[in-house]
C-alpha cells in the first residue's frame, strides 16, 4: 500500500489490517482501483488529455455508442443491461473487423452463443483472454466493472476515434442511459446538488411545487429542457471570437444581448425540471435506482445550465470590455488625429497665399488633401455617435458624465476643424476665380490691344494719293477712336479686379506682380492712344497742307469733326497729355513681344488647366476592377487639344527666338523671354510627361481588368466543381460506376483548363515585372492556385475512391444479366410445368415434346451467359468485400444451380416424350391394320351367309375371316 500511495492509486479508506482480516469489500475496491489505474486510465491517458477529459468511462462509452450507430439492433445505454444479449460486444468487434465473421450469422445466435462467439474471436484474431463468462454477462444485470475492464481491452487493440459531439450525446442521455458514468465523482456531486435543491426549492414559485408531476412527465419535460439547453450550447460556441474592430464588437455584443434574453426567458423552464425532480425523489415512490438516475440528471442539467449561463455572462463582460476599450481607442485616436489636424491648419493659417496661380493651385489641392481626410475620419466620428455605454454598479453614472464631457469637447474641436476647412475652401476657390479671371480679361485685353496696334500702324498719315485716300484714313482713326472710348471701361475695371485680387492675397510679391501687369497694360493703352492723337494730328496737318480746294467740304468736315472728337474724348475721358516716359521703352512694346506674351500667356492657361484635368483622370491606387472609360475619354480630349497646342508651340518658338534675335542685336536684356520660353516648353514637357503616365496607368489597370476577369472565369468553374463534390459525388440516386465516369469527367475538364492557368501566370508574371505592382495581384492568384489545386485534389480522391468502389462492388451489366438469367429460369421453369400437366392427354404429347425440346434449346443457348457470369463472379471474388463477394457469390451458384437442375430435368422429360412419342406413333400404326381387319370382317359379315350343316363350308369361311 505504501508503494502504490505515491503513485495517485485510490485506496478507498483501506488498509493492511482490512486485508490481513479478510474485509472482501475493501479488498476487491482496492483490486479495482488498481486495475482502474493501469489499466483503464493508462489505456486511454492519451485521448483524455487530447479531449481535455477526466471521466474514462464516459469516454469508453462515447467510443461504443460511435462503433455500434450502423448497427440497428444495438443501443449501447449503460455497462450493464446494454451488454447482455451479446449483440454489442460482437458489434464493436465487426465494426473494426467485419472480416471476421457474418453480422447476419450473430443475429440468430441465442444470448450465450452470441458472447461465446465475441469472447473466441477476440481471443483467437485480437489476442484478448477470456476475462468473462458467457453465462455470467447473459443476466438480468451484468457486472459494471468487468464490462469495462473487458471493454478497455478492446478499446486499446481495436482503433480509436472519439471526439466532443461523441461525448456531448452520451451527456445528453437522458433517464438511466448513463447511470454508471461518473460514479467516481458523484459522492461529492451529491453533497453539492443538495444543496442547490434545497435552495431552489426556496426560490422557486409554489405553483411549481405543488404540480403532481410523474415520473415519465418529467422525463418529458427534462428531455425538452436538455435539447433546447443543447441547442443554446451550440448556438453559444457559434458565436465568433471576439473581434478587434468596433463596429463588429458592437453586433458581437447586439447579438450576446439577444442571447442572454434568452438565456433569461428559459430560466424558469430549467428551474421547473429541477423543482420537479426534487418533488419525486422527496414522494418516496420511486426505486433507489430511479432516485440515483435522477438525482444524476439534475446535477447534470443544473452544472450544464451552470456552466452555460456563467460562460454567457463572461462572454457579455469580455465584449463590453472589450467595446469600452476600442471606443476608448477611437476617442484618443480622434483626439490624437484632432491634435495633428490643428497643428496642420495653424502651419496653412501661418503661409501667406500662393504667389502665383500655379502655387494657388497647389495649396487648394494641399487643403482637398485635409478635406480628404476629414471626409475619411468623418466615418470613425459617425461611429461615435452611435457609442454603446453600459453603466454598472462600479462605474455608475459619474464614468458617464465624463465620457459625454470628452465627447463633448471633442465634437466642439472637431465643429472648429470642418468649419475652418469649410471657410478656407471658400476663400481659395474665391481667389482662384477671381485670378483666373484677372488672367483671362488681361490676356483678352493684350490680344484686344496689340489688335488695335497693329490697325494704327496700317493708318496712312502723309502722302495721300487722292481725296479718296486721304478720307479712308480719316474714317480709320475715326473708328479706332471710337473703340478705345469703348474699351476704356474694359481696363478700368479690369485695374479694378485685380486691386480686389491683391488685397484678398495680401502676398506682396503677388501684388507687386499683378501691379505690374495692370502697369503694363495702362503703359500699352497710354501709348496708343497718344499714337492715336500723333496720328489724327498729322492727318490734319496734311489737310491744312493739301488746301481746301483741293479738299472736298464733306472731308474737311470730317478733319474737324475728328480733332473735335478727340479734344472731347480727352476731356470726356479725362485723358492726360502724354505723359514723359517714366523709364526707357523696350522692346516690351513692340508688335512682336505683345504677340509673344498673348501667345505664351493662352499656352500656360491651357497648360494649367490641362494639368488639373489629367490629375482629376490619374488613377491614385490600382483596383480589381475599375471602369476606365471615362478616363480614356478625358485622355482623349486632352491629347487631341495637345495635338493642336503643339502647332502653336512650334509657332511661338519660332517666334520668340526670332524675338531673341531682335533684342540681342539692339543689346537689350533677353532675361524675361528666355524665362518665359524655358518655363513654357517645361511645363509642355512635365503635361506631356504626366499625360503618357496617366496612359500607362490606365492600360495598366485596363490589363489588370482583364486579368482579374479571366480568373473569375476559372474561379467560377473551380466553385462549380466544389458544387459537385459537395452536391453530387455522394448522391445516393447513381451507381458508383456512374458517379466514377462523372468525376472522371469533372476532372478532365478541371485538368483541361492547364493552358489558361499557364496564360493566367504569365499575365500575373507581366503585371508584376512593373514598377511597384499591388500586392492583390499576386495574392490573389496564389489563392486561386490553392484553391485550385485543392479542387483537383479532391476530385482526385473522390475518383480514386469510387474506382475502389465500383471495383469492390459488380457491375450494373453483372447484376443485370444475373437477374435477366433469374427472371428467364423463373419463366422456364414454369413451362416446364405446364409441359409436364399436359402429359395425361397422348394427343398432346409430340406437342409437349417439341415446347420441352425449345425450352432445351433456350437453356442451352444461356450457356455462355452461365460461363461469363462465373469468370466475372471469379474476378468479383478477387477484389470485393466479404459480404458482398458472400452475397453474390450465393447468388450466382443458385443461378447456376437452379440452371443444372432445370437442364437435368428438361433433358429426361425430352427423353421420356421422345419414347412415348415413338410406341405412340408404332400403336397407332397397329391400331389402324386391325382396324381395318375389322373393317373387312364386318364387310364380309354383311355379305357372306353362313353354310347351314356344311362343316367344310363354315371352316372355309371363318379362313376367310382371319
């Protein structure tokens, strides 16, 4: 005793004196905690630590219940009745060993034969002695613990498989099904059970104390309350792990919360069964059986029901948890991301505005980047809105005022935030208007006026030819004066727009430039209109030289109505006299260089707005799928306006080195067109550059497109075959012959697709040699191979297992030609019958002998029907179960037996008809002399008279008669 002490061995309160005095009792517990240690426990040592089990019988009985399901006649319930007619022991041996010996043969054995025949086969194939009697288990109630000792024998030679949903139906057994598992434990269990019994029966309402409840009552309503607590169970462990996303927590924790209420509503139900056990064990009706059997159920029912309910509740503590933490996360995520916004904006509030309309550009595409993100961080705040918070009795409502409190000041940060955007996005687009504008009126304006220069230069103020000549000239400047004072509310307004432009800027540099453009634009408009006025004047001058009789009145008139019109266009106009040049004229004012910057100015709009409209096309990250249409299409305008663009570019380079020509050999400064030239032909440059880059893109995600949309193809045959395997392969409608050919064909056509698989990695191949590739797309072709190759692998199997299949089982053609041949014997067996009831007639007998000889034939012309049918039942033999080669085997010799026994019997009846037949047709002949003998005998009676007294005569006459 003190060496198996050491080793966890139960001793049962037992010790040397207990065995010294002869205490059988004691004696034999102690066998069996030691046959219960080293040999049931260290047999299966292994699958209970793999289930995370401690109970050993409830897993040998888990073990028998899953070995004996094909057996219709078996119910294993308990290791004792369960055992006793010897059908489940022969049953777990033919289950793992059905080579053994015919399940039919077991079921018409008696009880004792029946373990009898267990005990020699586990002895003779599977090495086990034979621990028990067979006249000891066929009782009424056999030993519990040899069953089991006898049992773990075989669970440890035969082959194992066990798992949870096996030992969760033996938990479900209701009644006395397992009333011997977990004997071990219930002494403590009890004491616990009680106590809950007595406190339910304290809590639970007196209607359901004084319900008369039987006991198959109870049954019925304990049976109801295991399956639907079975029912939760799984319904419980379906339920996702935890997730790590808010939004998934909170229909984690929606959906606990409806369970819970469930768990709620049916706690009175479960509370009722146990109310109804403890009123039948407190009647005193029932046996001690029945009282220990449910007694077991309700500690079963009550610790399941435990167990679910404090999992459920721990379950709704880790997601409230856990939907605490992440809303915490997501509010100092906010804030964090608030703190950063606010930083950024004060950095934009701190530069000053764009110096150009490029710069401008950029900063509205900077701050589309910050509404970018608001509209991003817009989702998470909208998640906030909807916060779920769970007030308890430990945080009470002092945690929710200072949550609402950091809601709070965040919603007012984040109110500040968008409004701020919101007036920044304004004000931009405000001033992009406005300077596009000012661009625009200013580039009108220089084409308007270097127009209008070059109709003055055309003027002639001298050397008229005629009077007719002298008056187109006068009506020129006419009109050229008359648009000017047109004109003249043009450029005021346009110094107007661009003062409201500077101010807004409020950039220095910004405003010095456009103040120099006005100044420009004010010098050319000055400029012109005293050109204008030298003209008019030497125009006069040259009437005045010419004589008015040389002038017609009407001309004359015209003079003076023209230098009229100009002193009061000047004073209308308030216009200046000349003004001394404040600095030295350049060439800035030539025909040439206005045509230059009109030109170049229409080239970098263009060029602007080009830019803004191939960045709106560009694809900022590549999809599965993406429709590229509408891309292509803007690419299209774009390339069709640069197409013609470009014929402007050639003419303004030709132009502006001929202007670089003009300067250089005056000796003036070429700075500011050589500025503007390299600016041009690198803003060209970078349009062009982006333009075939957005094209490239687009084929890229056009290629992408295609490729995606092959593997859909493919993807779809793969999911068409999983149907199959899953709907199909097994359908019992089909023979496995049928169903064979069918995967065989599934496969081929699986197999067959090898060359587009080839296309699709070389595709994949291509897309990824580009420069920096999505990751999807090599991912999600390696999950397509995988799932591939997975297909085919199962297809394989399934193919390789009906091969076995229809090998192990005849042919649809055996099995027909079997039963035609059976169906045939049967039919001439029966005109054989009726041949031989036809016999008692000799009329009918050489008709009888010729069905009997037909019938012959028949058989004899099945011959090679017999022979192949046995070469194949020979091959059957070969590759067939035992079973079915017995069964078919049978088969075939009653056929072939019922064959020779109907040619043995055909052949003697054609023999005997034959016999009959030949002494039938010689007494016929026989019959018809002496019948006509006796004809001639009548005849010569009618005719011949006999001699009276004449002896002679008489002997003569009788002579004549024989």
């Amino acid at each position: 005793i003190e060496l198996i002490q050491p080793l966890q061995v139960e001793l049962v309160n037992i010790g040397g004196t207990d065995i010294v005095d002869g205490n059988h009792k004691l004696t034999l517990g102690l066998l069996w905690s030691i046959i219960l240690h080293w040999q049931v426990k260290d047999v299966m040592k292994n699958i209970m630590s793999d289930l995370q089990q401690t109970n050993s019988e409830k897993i040998l009985l888990s073990w028998v219940r899953q070995s004996t399901r094909p057996y219709s006649q078996v119910n294993v319930l308990n290791f004792t009745t369960s055992w006793a007619d010897g059908l489940a022991f022969n049953a777990v041996i033919h289950r793992h060993k059905p080579e053994l010996f015919s399940w039919d043969k077991v079921i018409k054995m008696s009880p004792v034969e029946r373990l009898e025949h267990a005990f020699s086969i586990a002895k003779n194939h599977l090495g086990i002695e034979k621990l028990l009697d067979p006249e000891d288990v066929a009782v009424q109630l056999p030993d519990k613990k040899s069953i089991i000792m006898y049992l773990t024998s075989l669970f440890e030679v035969l082959p194992k498989q066990v798992t949870m949903e096996d030992i969760r139906e033996v938990e479900t057994l209701p009644r006395r099904y397992k009333q011997e598992c977990e004997d071990g434990e219930f002494n403590m269990q009890q004491v616990s059970l009680e106590e809950e019994q007595d406190s339910s029966r304290a809590e639970t309402p007196s209607t359901v104390t004084e319900v008369d409840m039987d006991l198959d009552s109870y049954q019925v309503a304990l049976e109801e309350v295991l399956t639907w607590l079975l029912s939760a169970e799984d319904a419980f462990r379906e339920q996702e792990e935890i997730s790590g996303d808010v939004e998934e927590v909170k229909e984690q924790f929606s959906t606990h919360e409806g369970f819970m209420m469930e768990l709620t509503a049916h706690q009175s139900r479960v509370g009722s069964v146990l109310q109804a056990g403890n009123q039948l064990v407190a009647q005193g009706n029932l046996s001690p059986e029945e009282e220990f059997e449910i007694q077991e159920q309700m500690l079963l029912l009550n610790s399941r029901w435990e167990e679910l309910r404090v999992e459920s509740m721990d379950r709704q503590s880790h997601l409230h948890d856990m939907l605490m933490q992440l809303q915490k996360q997501q509010l100092q995520q906010l804030s964090d991301w608030l703190t950063v916004t606010e930083e950024r904006i004060q950095k934009m509030e701190s530069q000053v505005l764009a110096e150009d309309l490029e710069s401008l550009q950029k900063q509205l595409e900077e701050h589309k980047s910050l509404q970018s993100d608001l509209e991003t961080e817009q989702v998470k705040v909208n998640s906030l809105t909807h916060m779920v918070v769970i007030v308890d009795e430990s945080s009470g409502e002092s945690a929710t005022a200072i949550l609402e409190e950091q809601l709070q000041r965040l919603g007012e940060r984040w109110t500040a935030v968008c409004r701020w955007t919101e007036e920044r996005r304004v004000k931009l687009q405000e001033i992009q208007l406005l300077w596009q504008e000012l661009l625009e009126e200013q580039c009108l304006l220089k084409a308007w006026l270097t127009e209008k220069e070059e109709a003055l230069s055309k003027v002639q103020t001298s050397n008229f030819k005629d009077q007719a000549d002298l008056s187109v000239n006068v009506r020129k400047l006419a009109i050229l004066k008359e648009d000017m004072g047109m004109k003249r509310q043009t450029l005021d307004q346009l110094n107007e727009l661009g003062q409201d432009v500077a101010q807004i800027l409020g950039n220095g540099r910004a405003s010095s430039k456009i103040d120099q453009d006005q100044e420009e634009l004010t010098q050319r408009w000055d400029s012109l209109v005293q050109k204008l006025e030298d003209y008019s004047n030497q125009v006069t001058q040259a009437v005045g030289s010419v004589g008015m009789s040389q002038v017609s009145q009407k001309t004359a008139a015209e003079t003076t109505l023209l230098k009229e019109q100009v002193v009061l266009k000047q004073s209308r106009q308030e216009l200046p006299p000349p003004p001394p040049p404040k600095k030295r004229q350049i060439p800035g004012d030539s025909e040439a260089k206005k045509k230059f910057d009109a030109e170049s100015t229409e080239l970098l709009n263009w060029i602007s707005k080009s830019k803004s409209a191939i960045q709106a096309a560009d694809i900022k990250e590549y999809k599965k799928i993406r429709e590229t249409s509408n891309m292509k299409e803007k690419l299209k305008v774009i390339e069709k306006e640069r197409v013609e663009k470009s014929q402007k570019l050639d003419e303004l380079k030709r132009s502006g080195h001929m202007l670089l020509d003009q300067m250089g050999k005056e000796g003036l400064s070429t700075v500011d067109i050589k500025t503007v030239m390299e600016k041009i032909l690198s803003e060209w440059k970078d349009v062009v550059q982006h333009l075939e880059e957005v094209a490239r893109k687009i084929k890229y995600q056009e290629d992408i497109n295609a490729y995606f949309k092959e593997m859909s193809v493919l993807e779809k045959t793969v999911i068409e075959k999983d149907g199959w395997l899953k709907n199909d392969a097994s359908s019992a409608s089909q023979p496995s012959a049928v169903l064979k050919d069918l995967c065989q064909r599934e496969l081929t056509h699986l197999v067959s697709l090898s060359p587009q698989l080839e296309h699709l990695k070389a595709t994949c191949k291509t897309l990824t040699s580009q420069p920096m590739p999505p990751n999807f797309i090599q991912e999600s072709l390696n999950r397509f191979l995988d799932h591939f190759k997975l297909t085919c692998q199962k297809l394989e199997e399934c193919h390789q297992q009906l091969k076995k299949e229809t090998e192990s089982q005849p042919s649809q053609d055996y099995v027909d030609s079997l039963q035609q041949l059976k169906d045939m014997l049967s039919e001439l067996e029966c005109k054989h019958q009726s041949v031989a009831s036809g016999l008692g007639d000799p009329s009918k007998v050489e008709k009888a002998l010729q069905q009997a000889k037909t019938i012959c034939e028949t058989l004899e012309a099945q011959k090679p029907s017999i022979d192949k049918l046995a070469e194949e039942t020979k091959m059957l033999e070969k590759h067939a179960t035992s079973d079915i080669k017995k069964v078919y085997m049978q088969e075939f010799k009653h056929v072939q037996g019922h064959w020779d026994k109907l040619k043995l019997q055909i052949s003697k009846d054609v023999k005997l008809l034959e016999e009959i037949a030949s002494k039938i047709r010689i007494f016929e002949t026989d019959s018809k002399v002496v019948q006509k003998w006796m004809d001639g005998v009548k005849d010569f009676l009618l005719t011949e008279k006999a001699v009276q007294g004449d002896a002679e005569g008489l002997q003569r006459q009788l002579d004549q008669c024989t």
